[in-house]
C-alpha cells in the first residue's frame, strides 16, 4: 500500500508524512528531496534558476515512475504534481490512496511565511493565487479523500489517517 499526500505549497504534506512514517511504520519518499538529489541542486531556487520549472516537472515524472511499485510507503509529493497526469497515473498503478490535505489560500500564505523553507512559486501572492485556483479541482480529481486542514495540526491529521486507513 502506498498513502500518496497531495495538496498545495503549506498544505502540511511533508509534516503529515513525518509522523504518519512512525504511526503506520512505513517509509517516507519525499519527491521534493528527490527531485533536488536527481537535480544535484541545494534548494528549489536553485534549481528553477538554473534549469528552469520543467526540470521539477521532468525530475517529477522520472520518480513517480521509480516509485511505482513501492510498498508501504508515504509519498510526501510537491504541491505541481498534478500539472501532469502521468505522475499521478504511476503512482496510482498499484494499491493506493490518495490525500488531498486542503486549506483555504490564506491559511497556506500565512503557512509558508513562517515557513523557513523558500517556496519559489509562492512569492508573487497574485500569481500563486492563480496556481491554486487552477489546481484546486485537479486535487479534488485525483483524490480519494479530501481532509480540511485549516483548523488540525499535522499530528491530528496523521492520527486520523492512521486510525481510519482501510488496507491490509
Ligand atoms: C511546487 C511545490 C513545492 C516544490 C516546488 C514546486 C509547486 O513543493 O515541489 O517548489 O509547483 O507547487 P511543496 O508543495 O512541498 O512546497
């Protein structure tokens, strides 16, 4: 079985991943990571500036595809694997589910603005607007349980997951 956790920038989903990892006793594949290990780049700054938003979308599909037979495993994506089908047709191929961690936009802007962490897709507020927007339904679609996450920490989340799972 494999949890797949969706959702945009400051949804949670590396957060969730972490304490759903020690509550299920599964692995974690944090494709943000990976993505930067394949890359060879420090940060996602670093990596749009030098090559640019499609070497994540590239660097997406390559692990998706390697991780499609992965077995009890928490895939943490990042929040644009919905802009291609294909990632979430390879991870989806064998038993899975699929959860879309939601929250209003300005929930995920005050997020990541005490995030640390530097979401270069989330520094113009109009243009990443527009990328939730458009991406909201593409979550919905792809997800076979939606959980709001505006009012819930991360463990709460996890713990709820973790009780309500419906696998072997
Ligand atoms: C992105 C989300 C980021 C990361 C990259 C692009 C996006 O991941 O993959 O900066 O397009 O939404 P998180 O959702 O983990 O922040």
């Amino acid at each position: 079985m494999k949890i797949i956790l969706i959702g945009f920038m400051g949804a949670g989903k590396t957060s969730v991943a972490k304490i759903l990892e020690h509550l299920l006793n599964y692995k974690v594949a944090e494709m943000d990571e990976l993505v930067l290990q394949k890359a060879q780049c420090a940060d996602m700054q670093q990596l749009i500036e030098e090559k640019g938003e499609i070497a994540i979308r590239e660097q997406e599909i390559a692990i998706a595809r390697d991780l499609r037979s992965v077995e009890n495993t928490i895939v943490s994506t990042g929040g644009g694997v919905v802009m291609n089908k294909i990632i979430l047709d390879y991870l989806k191929e064998k038993k899975s589910w699929t959860i879309f961690l939601h929250a209003p936009f300005e929930i995920l802007q005050a997020r990541v603005a005490q995030d640390p962490h530097i979401r270069p897709l989330f520094q113009n507020m109009e243009q990443a607007r527009v990328l939730y927007d458009f991406r909201l339904s593409l979550y919905q679609h792809y997800a076979d349980l939606k959980i709001e996450t505006a009012e819930k920490t991360p463990a709460q989340i996890a713990n709820f997951l973790s009780a309500t799972r419906k696998f072997s």
